[in-house]
C-alpha cells in the first residue's frame, strides 16, 4: 500500500471482503495506482484529509442488499463530503449498477472484469497523470471558430471511448471547451462542478438510452440554461421522435459520418445558444 502518489494520484477501496479487497487493490496498482484498502470508511477517513486527488471505490457486490448498500453510502457521503468522486463497484447486472448509482447519487459505475478493463479505463479520465504531456497533437482552432467568439462548453456522453476521441479532436479545433462522459454518473459531476452549456448523449447505450438520460437530466438539472441534445446514427425521422417524446432541446445525426455530424452539431449549438438568456450555474437536485 503507498501513503502518497508521486504521481498525485490515489484510489480508495471500500471493501469488507478481505480477499476481494486484496484482488482490487492489487489490480489498481499493477494497472499503476497507489491503492488504500479498508473494510470500513473510518480507515478511510483519514485519508480524505490529504489534497491528493483521489477516487473512492466503493464495492456493492453481491449478497449485500439494496438497504444495506444505500445505508452505507449515506455514511459514506457524509463523511467523503464532496471531496472526492464515488464509484460504485461489483458483479451486478449493469443495469443494476446503474439504477444504484442514481439512487447513491454516485459519480459512477464499473461492472467488474478479472483484468479491470472497465475500472482502469474510467480511473484514467478521472484520475490523469499529473503534468502528463499530451499524446494527442491538438490543432489550432479554425477561422470559423475564432470568428465565433466565446468557446461553448460541451459535455459529450458516449459509451465509445474510440468516439468520443474523433468527436473531441474533431471539435476542439473548432472551438468548443470540451469535457467527456462514458459512465452516466460522470454527468452529475461535471454538470455540477463544470457547468456546461450544451450536453450532448447518444441514444443508443448498454446501460440506459439516451432519451431516459435526456429525462433525466431534464428532471435534475435545476435551471433552464443547459441545452441537451440526443444524438444517433438511428434514421433522422425516428430520432426527430426521440428528440421530441423526450423533451430535448435538439438532435444531431450520426448516420452521416463524423464530419458532417461535428458540423452540424455546431450549427444547432451555436443557434440554440444564440437564442438563450446569458448562462448561469447549474445545480443537480437531490435525485432525478
């Protein structure tokens, strides 16, 4: 176990079952993440003191129950307080693990896998080297863009990894601000540390569609100034439908390629904001 992260990183692992708790901590730091693990939260605590950037792990495996994982997690968050984001963690049923999540109001979820493909891959974008130089060679904003004025915030939620990369190189030199979502939980954090202008959320996920999330958000997000678009590669008319049933502020279409999707992302962007009130910030309810 490591104290401190030259990195200035660190996960906590929340976990009564020894030799599963063992498991996890052993995998995070093979996967390269300093790792702390305890059976119970006051272990923990402690360590919350520290500004160290760092994610809890909270296992929710089964046989635990609903009632017992609820009960804990108010333990938990009154004693994290914010500091740190929470992901939930176990063999459930994803579907399972996302409906705990919005019940926790947890930052995430992660099914697990013997080599912790899912895990890793989410402490990646919440816990980043830090200082870590960029692999990615970022282009100079275009004309078009320059000629815009004030960079959008844009929050892009796909289950694509591989996507979400095209989408953000393709916008970024276009001149949006950009923050990514895989996990659902993601969006609470960032709409409620970030605030973003524009969410946009494919509709077509694993976990929950896209039109659910857009309901969601809808219902959560206090304040009208967030615009959520659905997006798909789903015929234009059907997500035209979708757009509409689920009360979302637009739709883009997939089903046209990448480039011709980032432009007319931007059009609808652009004219929707064009239209709004000057933006201001934006809190998530206690429960969608």
């Amino acid at each position: 176990m490591f104290e401190r992260s030259e990195e200035g990183r660190r996960v906590l692992v929340l976990d009564d079952n020894d030799a599963r708790r063992a498991a996890t901590c052993s995998l995070l730091e093979r996967g390269g993440y300093p790792t702390i693990g305890a059976p119970h939260i006051r272990v923990l605590a402690p360590y919350l003191e520290d500004p160290l950037p760092t994610v809890l792990l909270f296992d929710v495996s089964v046989p635990r129950t609903w009632r017992e994982i609820l009960d804990d997690h108010r333990a938990l968050r009154a004693i994290v307080n914010d500091r740190c984001p929470i992901v939930l963690y176990g063999d459930r049923p994803s579907t399972e693990l996302t409906e705990l999540e919005w019940a926790c109001r947890a930052t995430a979820h992660i099914p697990r896998h013997p080599q912790g493909k899912f895990v890793l891959s989410l402490l990646r974008r919440l816990l980043p080297p830090a200082e870590a130089p960029s692999s990615r060679t970022t282009r100079p904003p275009s004309r078009e863009a320059v000629e815009m004025g004030p960079r959008p915030k844009l929050l892009l939620i796909d289950d694509s990894e591989i996507t979400l990369e095209l989408m953000q190189s393709l916008l970024s030199s276009r001149g949006f601000d950009l923050r990514l979502a895989v996990a659902l939980g993601e969006v609470r954090s960032i709409v409620a540390n970030w605030s973003p202008h524009v969410i946009v959320a494919d509709v077509k996920r694993p976990d929950m569609r896209g039109d659910e999330l857009c309901a969601r958000l809808k219902g959560s997000v206090k304040g009208a100034s967030v615009l959520v678009l659905l997006c798909s590669s789903m015929p234009d008319a059907d997500l035209a439908e979708l757009a509409r049933s689920s009360n979302a502020d637009g739709h883009v279409s997939k089903s046209h390629g990448l480039e011709r999707f980032v432009v007319q992302l931007e059009q609808v962007t652009r004219r929707l904001l064009a239209e709004m009130p000057p933006p201001s910030s934006h809190r998530m309810t206690e429960s969608p």
